[in-house]
C-alpha cells in the first residue's frame, strides 16, 4: 500500500497551500539525488514529487482527500453515475454524503425515503462508463439514456530534455481490452503535474453517448544534471578555488547548449547565480530562469607545485572564514 501524501510530506490534513509547498521545498532539496548520494534517495524524491503534484493541484487534493489512494481510477462524474442508479432504482438522487476520508461511501435516499449505498450497482460497469442500458433497453430498473464515458488518468515519464523541447512521444498503457499504443504530442515546456488531454481516448460512453477523454499527468524523471522547481531549474556550478578568488567568466550548461556565466570575484560555495530566461519555456508568459549554484572544488591529488603555492598563500593571507565578522 502506497503511503498517506500528507505523510510523505510530514503535514497535517489540514495544512494550507503554502504550508505544502514549504515542506516540499524542504523535502526536496534534502532528498534529490545530485546532492543526497544515500542509494534511496532517487526514489524517495520520486515519492516526494508525487505527493506535492497531487496535494498542490486544488482539482486532485479533493478527490484524494476522499477517495483515497486510487482516487485516479474513480471517475470524475462518479456522484452522478451513482445518483442514476439510484434514481433507475426508485426515483431521483436527493443528495449526497459522506465526503470524508478515503474509502467513505456516498449515500443517497431515494424518492421513497429509502437509503441507498450503491451496494446494488454494478461498478465495474459504472466506472467503465458503460452502465447505461439507454431507453428501451428493457432493464430490470428501466432506461435512462445514453451516458458519456468517464475521464480517465494514467501517468507519462519524460527526461528534462523530453519536458524542455517537446515533440511526439509513443507510450503503451493497459486497459481492459489489453494493451494500446498512444502517439501523444507533447507541449514544449511542460512540467511537473501538468496534464495532457486526448481527446476521446478514455472511458468509453453507452449507446450512442461520446468516450471520455484520457488525462496523462506528466511526471519528469529526476536528472543528476538539472533539477527542477516549478520552472526554474538548478545547476551545481564546480569553479576552481583562483576562479572564485578571482572571478572568470566559464561555461554553464543548460537544455538549450552550453552557455557564458561571469562568477564574480569573491564568489564562495553555495552563491546563487542567474541566466534569465534560461529555464523551462512557459508558452503562455515568461520562462523560467536558470540558477547555477558555485561549488568551489580543490585539486584531488595537488601536484609538488599546487601544493608549494598553496602553502605560499596560506603563509600570506590572514583570511580566516572561521572567525566571527
């Protein structure tokens, strides 16, 4: 069983849009895999991304609240496929209850003041959006016309070079008729979370009723190069101990190629610097930037001359970043 999101997340039920992002921010620089080097760490971040996509998202927190951990196989319309079942049974569907927690049922009462639980419902065929009989198909309940087909959700892996340029991608996802091959189109840009409609390709409607549409929840593959947040992503940047000292100007690399970042002089481990607009493409307003994280990196193994002028500079300088300022 798939642990609890709120869990993974170390928040209450009751947390607050930002008190989520904060912990995810947390989690997330603690855990990703170019700086946790513990062999659990990918797929704790893995975890830990898909927790924030659904508890940050105001459409899937809701039904996660109440469904539970497969609330992406309970269709969007489910109160209304079961309140035509009620209503097929003795009339119409006066309300529902019950949203609490995962697995609670959904009650209705009937138009004859019976309460109803759904337990007389076939819910392989709700769910599979072909439950309707439609009118005069001579049911024990009697027809209620063509109903659509529900929505369905499945999950679409892309490396942050995929997500950043876009393009035409093949992904095979099972069903109950078997496996299918789906050539989707995928937006330049895309990020965590974000969806991709196919129109028609989800469940499938009775009678004469249109299919569902198809839902593919992008999830982008942690990278030991590039790491995301939102549309900024973030690269370690190893300078040499003279290039902080001095400052240089040295290459920097980001999706698009190989780009220029002047380090200013001074520059120690840990300085954020910023390429505007070098982060994932926003096709509807503006791009992300790129931070470049300097990580002063020393000789491994200094030869006899490294080590004779870094014993110069250590007699010279009266530098000491241990001393209180």
């Amino acid at each position: 069983m798939a642990r609890d999101y709120y869990d993974v997340l170390g928040v209450p039920r009751t947390a607050s849009a930002e008190e989520i992002q904060q912990a995810f921010r947390k989690l997330a620089r603690r855990h990703h895999p170019d700086i946790n080097k513990d062999p659990g760490a990918e797929e704790r971040f893995k975890e830990i991304n898909d927790a924030y996509s659904v508890l940050s998202d105001p459409e899937t927190r809701p039904r996660y609240d109440r469904f539970g951990e497969n609330f992406r196989q309970i269709p969007k319309d489910y109160d209304e496929r079961v309140a035509a079942a009620a209503g097929a049974r003795g009339g119409w569907s006066a309300g529902v209850g019950g949203a609490g927690g995962a697995g609670t049922r959904v009650r209705h009462r009937t138009a004859d003041g019976a309460d109803f639980d759904g337990s007389g419902i076939d819910f392989e065929d709700l769910f599979g959006g072909i439950f309707g009989r439609g009118a005069g198909s001579g049911g024990g309940g009697g027809g209620w016309g063509p109903v659509p087909g529900a929505d369905q959700e499945a999950e679409i892996q892309l490396s942050v070079e995929e997500a950043y340029r876009g393009g035409k991608r093949g992904i095979t996802l099972g069903g109950p008729g078997g496996q299918r091959t789906y050539d989707v189109s995928i937006p330049r840009g895309v990020v965590n979370g974000q969806r991709i409609r196919l129109a028609g390709e989800g469940g499938r409607g009775s009678a004469d009723a249109p299919a569902g549409d198809l839902y593919l929840r992008v999830r982008i593959k942690p990278d030991g190069r590039f790491r995301l947040e939102g549309r900024d992503i973030h690269v370690v940047l190893p300078v040499t101990p003279w290039e902080a000292a001095l400052g240089a100007t040295v290459p920097v690399p980001t999706l698009g190629g190989t780009a220029k970042l002047t380090v200013p002089a001074g520059s120690s481990s840990g300085r954020r610097l910023r390429l505007r607009g070098e982060g994932m493409p926003n096709p509807r307003g503006k791009d992300g930037d790129l931070y470049a994280e300097v990580r002063i990196m020393v000789p491994p193994e200094p030869t006899a001359r490294e080590r004779e002028l870094f014993e110069e500079l250590a007699a010279a300088s009266a530098f000491d970043p241990r001393r209180p300022r």
